[in-house]
C-alpha cells in the first residue's frame, strides 16, 4: 500500500514538474516587451531596459528558468511584476477561499449523484426517465448560466441571500454558508449530473452480476444487498469520474468567483491574465495542478480502499 | 479469379456505406428530439451567416436616448447599458461563437483523427504518448489553461479557440484510435488489403466511415464546450472587447442585473439552448445509432413452435415401493416468463411439475436453455430484471412461494432454502473478504455474534475441505482459486442450516479433479442434514453418481420423471434417450443436440 502511494505520488511530483516546465517557456517565450508593459508607453528607454534588467528579463530563458525553479522548490514562486507581491502569498491567501467552494461542491455532488443514481437504478420508471432529462439540461446549460439564473432568483427577486460577496468563516460560520451557497450549487450541477449517470451505470451494471443474486439467496435483505454490497461495488468508476469532475469545478469556480464577487484564486487569475502579470499566472498555475494531482492522489487511496484488487496493482 | 473479384466487389461496399450515412441521417431526422435540435441549429448558422441581411441595425450603434429600451417598437428584444439594439448584436454575436466553435472543433479534429487514425492503424506504439500528453492537458482546467494562453497571446477569439482545438484533440485521438484498432480486425479490411488497395485508400474509404458517427458525436459535444468557454471568457471581459460576443453581452446585462433583468434573458437563451440542441445532437445520433447496430432481438425465441404445439404427457416412471421422507418442495405448473420491451411476455418454462422430498437430490437435466435454471431462480424467487412467475404455484412447507411477499422470501431465504451457484469466481463479491461474505449471512439470519459467526465459519470451512480456514477466511476472493471459491460458496449455503439446498450446475465450472471431490462434499453434507436437493446439470455422470431422482427438462417442459434406477435402466422418451446416446457415442455430453421433432410427434 506504501509503496503504492508512493509510486502515485511520484507521477504526481513529475506531472507538475512537466506542467511547470512547459508553462513556464510558453509564458516567458512569449511574453514579449514586459517593462515596456509594466511601464507605459511614455517610460524612456532606459528605464524600460532597467526594469527588464530588474526582472530578470534580460538573461537567456535557461538562466531565467534556473532561477525561478530554484526559488520553487523552496517555496518561492517569485514576485508579481505589478505590485510586487509574493506570488505564493498571493496565491495561497486565497486558495482557502477557492477551496471551501470546490470542496463544498465536491461533497455535495457526491452526495446528491448517489441519491440520484441510485434513485434512478432502482426505480426506474419516470424517475429514471427525470434523472435523464435533468442530466441532459445540467450537462448542457452552462454552470455560470446557472450562477446568474440563481444570483437572479435567490438573491435579487426572493432576496433570500446576499447577492454577491464572501463572509470567511472564522467572521461568521452562518455568514460563510450564506455566502456560498449559492456558489457551490452552480457549481455542482455539472459535476452532480456527470457522477449521477456514472453512478446510475454502474449500479445497473452491478445489480447484474451473478453475486447479487448470490448475496439475496443468502437471506440478506434488498437493502444490506443495495447499500451495502452493490453499491460500494458501483463506487469505484463513480469516484473516478467524480475526480474528472474535480478538475472541471476548479474551472467553473473562476467564473463562478466573478459572478458572485468571491476572492479566491479565480479572481486572482483573470486580474492576472487581463494585466499580463505573468509570475502571478504561473503561480495558479502550479497551485492548481498541485491541487488536481493531490485529489488524484485521494481518489486514488479511495479506490484502495473500495477495492482490495487496486492496492495490489 | 480473386483479381477480378475485387474491382467488382468494392463498389458495393461503396454503396452500402453510402447508404449507411443516408439512414444515419434520416434516422436521427425521424426522433422527435433529434429533428429539432437539427433545425434549431441550422436556423442558429443560418442567422450567423445572414447576419447583416437579417439585424435591423448595426450592433455597435449605441443611441443614448435608447438606453435598456424595454422590448417591442424599433427594438424588438430591446436594447442594453449602451442603448445598442440586443436582436443585432445577439445576431452578429452568434458568427463569433459559431466560427469560434468551428475552429476549436476543426483544430481538435484535425489532430486528434490524424493522430489516431495513424496510430490506429500502424500499431500502438504511439499510445503512452498520447496518454501522456493527454494526461498533461487533462491535469488543468481548460479555462486556467486558457487564461494563461491568454496572457500571452492575447484577447483574440481565434487564438484562444484554437488553443482550446489543442488541448480536448486527445477525445478525439482516442474514440479514432480505438475505432481504427477495432476495424483493423475486421475482415472486409484485410480482404481490401489482400486486394491491392493501398493503405491511404483503405483509411479514407472504410475506416473513415467507421469513425464518423463517433466523431460527430464528439464533435458536437465539442463545440459545446467551446461555445460555452468563449462565452465565459467573453463574461470575465478576457474577450476582443471590439467584437459583440454572446458573453460579453451577458457581462452586460449582468452588470444591469438590478435594472433591467431581461436583458439577461436573450444571451442566456443563446447559449443554453444552441448548447443543449448540439448534447441533444449527439445523444440523438448515438440512439440511432445503437438502435441500428442492436440485432433484433427475441426473433429466435418468438418464432420458436408455440408452447401449445409441443404439449405432450409427461413420462413418469413408478415409484419404488416402501414410504418416502416427507416432501419439502413441490412445484406445480409452473410457468416463467420475461416481460419484453413491447408489452408482451415470452415464456421459457412451460409448467413445470416437480416435487423433492427431505434427505433426497433431485436432478434436474437438460441442454442449455432448457428452462432448468431459470425453473431453480423461479424457486427461489431470484429471475433476472423483468422474469416472473406467470403461473402455478411452488408449495414449499404449505407455503405458496410464488405468492410470498419480498419480506417473507427473504426470511426464508439462506436459512430455509440456500443456493450454490454454477460459477465460483463471478459469485463472491469482490471488495468484501471471504469471512465478511460468510459471517453477514449468519448474523443477518441467524442473530449470530461477530464472534459466534467467524467461529462457525471457521468450522464451516474446516469442514468443506479448505486446508487454512484462517487464512482463507481473511482472502479475498481475487486471492483463492475456483475450486475452494466453490468449497466457499457450499459453506455459505449451508451456514444457516437450510431444509433445501438448490445447486446450479455446482462442479461445471470446475476442474475434473476438483469436480469429484465437491460432488462427495455436496453428497456428504446432504446425508448429515438430511437436507433435500434440487441439483441442476447437464451431465449424466453426475446424476448417476449423486442423485436418487431425476427430471430431464427440454424447451421449458420436463419429458420424463422418476427414480434415477429406473430412467436410467429403461428410458422411454425419445429425447432421454438421445441424450443418453449423446454420452454413450463418447461425444461432450454439451454437445449439440438434435432437436427429436418426431420424438416429440411418437
């Protein structure tokens, strides 16, 4: 089992690495004229080339990459070329924000796709035929749609919460589960019809394997058969697609912070992107892959767990 | 003779495709939902591409007397923040997402088949590539991928779009490649190749056919998502600002969310709906296309002779003198159906008569499909998904068991009535270990302790014949072999001391060395509870070895009953005694069967 996570921790560690390779040529390579950028079109010259020299812009991209990776590994990403702040300050000050919406989200497809997916297998019927047709509809419409039509309903027109903002957790635990609710049910309607189908699969799939017949003629009840052996057999993919979906939230909470005005790692990246402040970019970057690989890694435990046959493998 | 063959063979092959793609077509035409998406979608082109003939303004034209006009009048969905008419801009917003998702969609396209086409179709040597390649694009967000190509390249639609083509080229690089591998198999490719077509003409001509359907499907999901992602970034103010886009006008109508809401509605209906048309595009032609690769089922079976025609009178032979113990089971006319997909019900079991007393084992023999399985679940009350008894009744104790609520049979289930399955692997949940599928049960049925349960399934194991019953019970079961999967499986039916054992063909999935051995255990765990048995084969070997009675079953009816002795010393149905000349002309007694028509007619 060690050595297990181990070896999966260690892709993990050269994932990031290649992703902060490529990332970082593509945005240095690319980044053309910077002090010019940061400056102004009326700077001279001179203070151009000197803010470059500041930078470090000045030096072959080897040298540059040298350094700033010598910097990571350590824990310092850099500077922000605009106000000079740590980029992993920056960063992981609002990573917590980002997380308690992603996280929240996560728990909350998982809990509602079983309900769903199980509700769907077994009854079948009209039920099934619902569940297929709000799965079209959550897959389709776009997240931030659903964002806007919720800040429309809830906040604006019912007035039920605050339209916009974010309360931390440690001001006030019921201002923060005010603040987003709505966030994290946008967020999770993608996610909670994509696991719902994988879990409705994958149930039906298993309700047909020859040892649930088995398991009834045993004398076990349809529940102790259903809930305790059919599906933590069907978990298995269900969770695999929940961490696919895992990288799909981390997206939709960029658009989702804009819409409700939340700071978090999202409104850092596009306020990154629009001025150009390429350190900072690099820096969500590689906290986001962190992430990614990290819940990798968790669902991968998961799957140990759920499956005896995986922790061997 | 081959040479000339071929030319004239392929043009066929031609036309059938040709016709494939016109079905296709007309196919998802004809589902209602298909139809629609269909026409919504090109009416959504239609208006991209007659943009200027159709918008009543120019969209950029911004009339400060207009501003967030309600609807109707000069404007007929109003006007926004600026006073520009929303139905313009809403038009020549739609040829920025289209051509945006058309240039995400080709780019994808054009790397992801090129790519999985020559995979495909010259090896796999290609495919850790790929993954990795594509497991780097999957570790990111798209949208945070986007934004940082963003940062460098620029706000223009096109770049960004095709970025996006780059990065989701993998979806399509494998459904091609898979595709590809697939065809690669089939023997209308080699025999193209054995006729001196070249490579390049074999892709184009079949494999590009076989891809197709699952590239449009791709395809269309695609380009939902590249509407969907320009249109985010377009709302996030990352878009051309010059150009009117459909979220940048819902960044708009955002920003007058407390003024005027309506605006909202426009570009929302935009995207949602031209994005939920194009997943109903694919979804529609994946129906069709599984309604047409689906072989029609139940043919077979429906144009089997009716029950009625093969009606005829059970062969029961006499009964030995001297008394029998009590009678556990006896089942009466019993019929099971399958409920089909049109409403109507296709039996598979013809009533059925049967009976087994206490401390006897029943046979029950008969080829593949005879209905002897599916007679052992009806006892049980365990058919597959839409299998019921249609009628007859199964007296089990002076209790109709085909009338029985789900509550009572499972009471009565494991600790009266128990089952041994026919394949020992498939029959063992996976995730649990051997002691936790062997403890539940008794704890379940009997109120057994933790404790009390692994201390009799211990024995339990011991007794079946398992050399280490401590180490088998903490394996699971991926960790022991068939033959102690099956030593397994007999001691979880027997766990809650049952009145009738019901085994499903218990030693066919065995080796032959093992066989002997379960079928002494079986006999021997019989004689000391005096358990009744119905056991359910296809062999005569193991009848003749293990059972006091037997019933031979074919096509759902049982031809012939009575004491194993006497079946076996004089059989007098024809088709008894083919199965019998089956095993004495030294042929696998599985073997194919003729089926005895005239047998049936004597």
């Amino acid at each position: 089992m060690l050595w297990f996570v181990l070896r999966r921790l260690a892709a993990g560690v050269v994932l990031i690495v290649a992703i902060a390779v490529l990332a970082f040529f593509l945005l240095y390579a690319t980044g053309g004229d910077v002090g010019r950028r940061i400056l102004g079109p009326t700077a001279s010259a001179d203070t151009v080339a000197q803010k470059n020299t500041q930078l470090g812009l000045d030096k072959p991209a080897l040298s540059q990459f040298a350094d700033w990776a010598s910097g990571a590994v350590r824990g310092d990403f850099g500077r922000s070329w605009f106000t000079g702040q740590s980029v992993s300050d920056a960063v992981t000050g609002r990573l917590a924000v980002t997380l308690s919406l992603v996280i929240g989200a996560t728990v909350l497809t998982a809990v509602v796709a079983v309900v769903l997916g199980v509700l769907a297998a077994r009854r079948g019927g009209w039920v099934d035929t619902a569940v297929q047709f709000l799965s079209v509809l959550g897959f389709a419409v776009p997240g931030f749609l659903v964002a806007i039509l919720l800040v429309l309903v809830f906040a604006i027109n019912l007035d039920l919460v605050d339209p916009t903002g974010y309360t931390r957790f440690a001001d006030s635990p019921s201002g923060w589960l005010s603040s987003i609710l709505l966030p994290v049910i946008a967020l999770s309607i993608a996610s909670i019809v994509g696991v719902a189908q994988q879990v409705r699969g994958s149930m039906l799939d298993t309700l047909r394997l020859d040892y649930v017949r088995t398991l009834r003629s045993r004398g076990l009840s349809e529940r102790r058969v259903v809930y305790g052996h059919v599906l933590r057999n069907a978990a298995g993919p269900a969770l695999s697609i929940l961490g696919v979906q895992f990288v799909g939230l981390l997206g939709g909470a960029v658009l989702v912070e804009q819409i409700f005005a939340i700071p978090g790692i999202g409104q850092t990246a596009v306020s990154a992107t629009v001025g150009g402040d390429v350190p900072l970019v690099l820096g969500v970057v590689i906290a986001t892959a962190v992430l990614v690989v990290l819940l990798n890694l968790a669902v991968d435990l998961l799957q140990g767990w759920l499956n005896p046959k995986v922790r061997r493998a | 003779m081959t040479t000339t063959a071929a030319p004239t063979d392929l043009p066929a092959v031609r036309t059938l495709e040709r016709t494939a793609r016109v079905s296709l077509v007309r196919r998802v035409l004809r589902s209602p939902v298909g139809a629609v998406s269909l026409v919504f979608l090109l009416l959504v082109v239609l208006a991209a591409v007659f943009a200027p003939l159709l918008a009543p303004q120019d969209p950029d034209f911004a009339s400060a007397r207009d501003v967030l006009a309600p609807p109707g009048g000069d404007h007929l969905l109003g006007t926004d923040g600026s006073g520009r008419d929303i139905l313009s801009r809403l038009l020549y917003a739609s040829r920025l997402s289209l051509s945006g998702a058309a240039t995400a969609v080709g780019v994808a396209a054009a790397i992801g088949i090129t790519a999985g086409l020559l995979a495909g179709y010259y090896g796999r040597w290609s495919e850790s590539v790929a993954s990795s390649v594509s497991s780097v694009f999957m570790a990111l967000p798209a949208i945070v991928v986007l934004l940082a190509a963003r940062t460098v390249l620029g706000p223009s639609p096109y770049t960004t779009m095709i970025v996006l083509g780059v990065l989701v080229s993998p979806a399509f690089y494998r459904v091609v490649s898979a595709a590809v591998a697939g065809v690669r198999q089939e023997l209308y490719v080699d025999a193209a190749r054995v006729s001196g077509l070249s490579d390049g003409r074999i892709i184009a001509r079949h494999i590009l056919t076989v891809v197709r359907a699952p590239a449009i499907i791709l395809a269309a999901g695609m380009a939902g998502i590249a509407i969907t992602l320009q249109a985010g970034l377009d709302f996030l103010g990352l878009g051309d600002p010059q150009r009117p886009s459909w979220g940048g006008m819902l960044s708009d109508a955002f920003a007058a969310i407390y003024r005027e809401p309506l605006t909202l509605l426009w570009p929302s209906l935009a995207i949602g709906l031209t994005c939920i048309a194009l997943v109903l595009l694919g979804s529609a032609v994946r129906d069709a296309l599984e309604r047409s690769g689906r072989p029609r089922r139940r043919r077979r079976r429906d144009a089997a002779p009716p029950a009625a025609s093969l009606a005829e009178s059970v062969v029961v032979h006499d009964e030995p003198t001297g008394a029998r113990a009590e009678e556990l089971l006896h089942v009466r006319d019993l019929a099971v159906g399958y409920d089909q997909p049109d409403g109507s019900t296709t039996e598979v079991v013809h009533g059925v008569e049967l009976s087994v007393h206490r401390g006897e084992i029943h046979g029950l023999i008969g080829e593949s499909g005879s209905g002897k399985t599916q007679t052992a679940f009806a006892v049980m009350r365990l058919l597959a998904a839409g299998g019921r008894i249609v009628r007859g009744s199964i007296e089990f104790e002076g209790a109709d068991l085909a009338t029985l609520s789900e509550k009572e049979m499972t009471r009565l289930r494991g600790r009266r009535i128990a089952y041994v399955p026919q394949e020992p692997m498939s029959n063992l949940d996976p995730v649990f270990t051997v002691g936790h599928q062997l403890t539940e049960p008794m704890r379940v049925a009997l109120g057994l302790s933790r404790t009390a349960a692994r201390t009799r399934a211990l024995d339990l194991l011991a007794r079946v014949g398992i050399p280490d019953p401590q180490r088998t019970f903490a394996a699971y079961p991926h960790q022991i072999s068939g033959g102690m999967a099956q030593r397994v499986l007999i001691a979880g039916a027997v766990s809650c001391g049952p009145d009738l054992l019901i085994a499903d063909e218990p030693t066919t999935a065995l080796d032959v060395t093992v066989q002997a051995e379960v079928l002494d255990l079986l006999r021997d765990l019989q004689r000391e509870s005096s358990m009744g048995v119905l056991l359910v084969t296809h062999n005569f070997g193991v009848v003749a070895d293990l059972c006091d009675r037997v019933s031979v079953m074919r096509a759902g009816r049982i031809v012939e009953t009575g004491p194993t002795r006497a079946v076996f010393a004089t059989p007098r149905h024809e088709y008894t005694r083919s199965l019998f000349d089956a095993v004495l002309e030294d042929t696998a007694p599985r073997g194919p069967l003729v089926p005895t028509t005239q047998g049936a007619q004597a």
